[in-house]
C-alpha cells in the first residue's frame, strides 16, 4: 500500500527530521546546566506539542527556558520530593524544577494510586509552566485511566465587566480512554484565546479576534501587543471565569502553593521563579468503559450535520491525527528554527 505524499511546509515554515531535532534540542538544555535524561524528556515534550500541531506551547518558550535555566529561576533539579501522602492523595514541591518533568512524575504517581486504591490524586506546589495539560491527561488514558490535569496561571483575565485582572487563563484537560479510536481528549485553556497563539501573532505582526482580548483599560483590541499588555478574556464569560477560578483554588489550595497573584508571570522578569501550582487526577475505570467510549466517539463522528457543514470531530482527534502523520518529522516556524540555531 503506498503511503500518501507528505504536504509541503506551509509558508514561514521548516521542516525537520524529529530524531536531529530531539538530539539538538536535548544539547540546548545541557549545554545550559540540565541533565541528559531531562533533558531529552524536556526536548521531547516540547516537540510532541509541535507535531500535534501545538506550537504555541512548543518550541518557541525554548529560548525562555533556558535563560530561565541559566538564570536560576527554574532548577536543573530532575524529581520533585514528596510533602505529604494520605494515600489517595499526595503532594509534591517541585521546587522550581520544570513544569514538564514535575508533572510527569506527578501523573505516574496518581495513575498507580488510582489502580490501588480507584481514584488518585496529586498536587504540585513551586511549579514552572508544564506546557499543554493534555499531554499528562493522555498518560493516564493510556494506562486505562480517565487523567484530569489542570494548573494556575498569574493573573490575566478580569471578572465579567472588569478592568482588573484576576484569574489566570488556567488550563484544564480530561482524556478518557478506549479501544480503537483515539482517546477523547479535552485540552483547553480558560481563556477564548490562548497566551501563546497571541505570542505567536505578535511575533507574525497579526491581528487576532476581536472577542480574544482587551486592553490595560478593559477596551476591546485586536492589537496582539496590546492584548499582552492587557487582559485576555474568559471562554463563555461568566462561566469561563468560573472555571478558571475554581482551577485556581484547587491548585492552590489542595498544594498549598501559590495562586492568584502569587503566581508570578511566565514571560516576566526571568529572575524570579514562575511558582505555579499544579492537580492530577487519575480514575480507574472498568475493563469494558474502553468500548463504550469507543462507541461515543463513532455516534459523535457519524452523528447527523446540517446543511453545508463539515463531519462532527472528536475532541483530540484532530492532535492524535496531527502526530500521527508528524511521526518523523515536523514542521516549525522559521524564526523559531534560526532562535535555535542562534543558540549552537
């Protein structure tokens, strides 16, 4: 069976064999004070955002990362110590460490309490940005489990109505496992539009939507500078700003560590650790939920469309797709390409 040619890069963009730009991007981190084996899980989380077609929590933080490395706002340390564990539940201090490694070892640690005990549950205080959250929701629906990963953020959104802003644009995934499609997966932030793709349309000198954001004063732009300087608006209103404040209180009151204004902004001054708070949850789910999920997700797929629109898609399916054919390679923005190799 022949395999379908692969699409051209999109404009602005290069492609890259994933293997040279593992090896690469795992030199980047070393060379800047972190472990070999940390720093392969670190370049590999970064470009596994990329093939999913993630690039706004991808390669374009790594310069950050390693000036916060070199700054010492982020430990080169590579396991998070246990505070506390009531059995179900446990609590880990990162202590700084990177987002992405603290919560892997988080999410390993709740999914083997949820097959002992049905339900398991970890907490993370001292954190550092961890990327997109469904990466850890995916590993407990991997091993069978129904994962839930969340964090705070500093603050970026106001209250409906405000000019203040209040809550972060937490982020909150839920993958649930089956047997023959891909997992179901919701990987959202909180906020209408995420941080990183108003970055990423800032750098490009674009415009973003006009419900994405607003300014310092609480006035609608479509300027991504001025939204960076601004407030980002909640997803649903009322509702999105709910969300994002009981994901802020979980996170940081299940820890102990910081939330709300104590979380200190990512792309701030990078002397001063980012100090998030993370939750993972795990639930053991029978044997057969697998197949009844799978079902779910054929009903959503063939479910009946109106007039002129497109096939329903299944939350994650379009990411599992993207990786799916961006196994060897991938493809990533140009300027991101020439800021790493402007670093060796």
């Amino acid at each position: 069976m022949t395999q379908a040619p692969r699409p051209e890069p999109a404009a602005g963009k290069i492609r890259v064999a994933v293997a040279a730009l593992t090896d690469a991007v795992t030199r980047l981190f070393v060379a800047a004070g972190l472990g070999e084996t940390a720093a392969r899980t670190m370049a590999a989380a970064l470009i596994e955002a990329e093939r999913q077609g993630l690039a706004s929590h991808g390669l374009m933080h790594l310069p950050l990362y390693l000036d916060r490395l070199r700054a010492g706002s982020v430990s080169a340390a590579e396991r998070a110590s246990l505070v506390s564990d009531l059995g179900a539940l446990a609590v880990l201090d990162a202590g700084h460490m990177f987002g992405h490694l603290a919560a892997d070892q988080a999410m390993a640690l709740a999914i083997d309490k949820a097959l002992a005990f049905g339900i398991g549950a970890v907490a993370v205080r001292r954190g550092f940005h961890f990327g997109a959250a469904g990466r850890y929701a995916l590993q407990a629906a991997a091993r069978g489990c129904i994962g839930m990963a969340m964090s705070n953020t500093r603050p970026m959104m106001p209250a409906p109505g405000g000019a203040e802003p209040l809550v972060g644009n937490n982020p909150l995934s839920i993958a649930v496992p089956t047997a023959d499609a891909p997992a179901i997966v919701v990987d959202m932030a909180t906020s209408e539009g995420a941080l990183g793709k108003i970055r990423m349309a800032a750098r490009a000198g674009k415009p973003i939507p006009a419900n994405w954001a607003v300014t310092s004063e609480g006035e609608a732009t479509t300027d991504a500078e001025a939204a960076i300087k601004g407030m980002l608006l909640p997803t649903g209103g009322p509702k999105g700003f709910a969300l994002s404040l009981a994901i802020d209180l979980i996170c940081g009151l299940v820890s102990g560590g910081a939330m709300s204004a104590e979380v200190q902004p990512l792309y701030g001054d990078i002397a001063k650790p980012n100090d998030c708070s993370f939750l993972f949850l795990a639930l053991r789910v029978p044997e057969a939920a697998a197949g009844r999920a799978d079902a779910v997700s054929e009903r959503i797929r063939h479910s009946r469309r109106a007039a002129g629109q497109e096939p329903a898609k299944v939350p994650g399916a379009g990411k599992a797709e993207a990786g799916r054919i961006q196994r060897d390679w991938v493809d990533i923005d140009a300027a991101v390409h020439a800021a790493m190799a402007a670093r060796g």
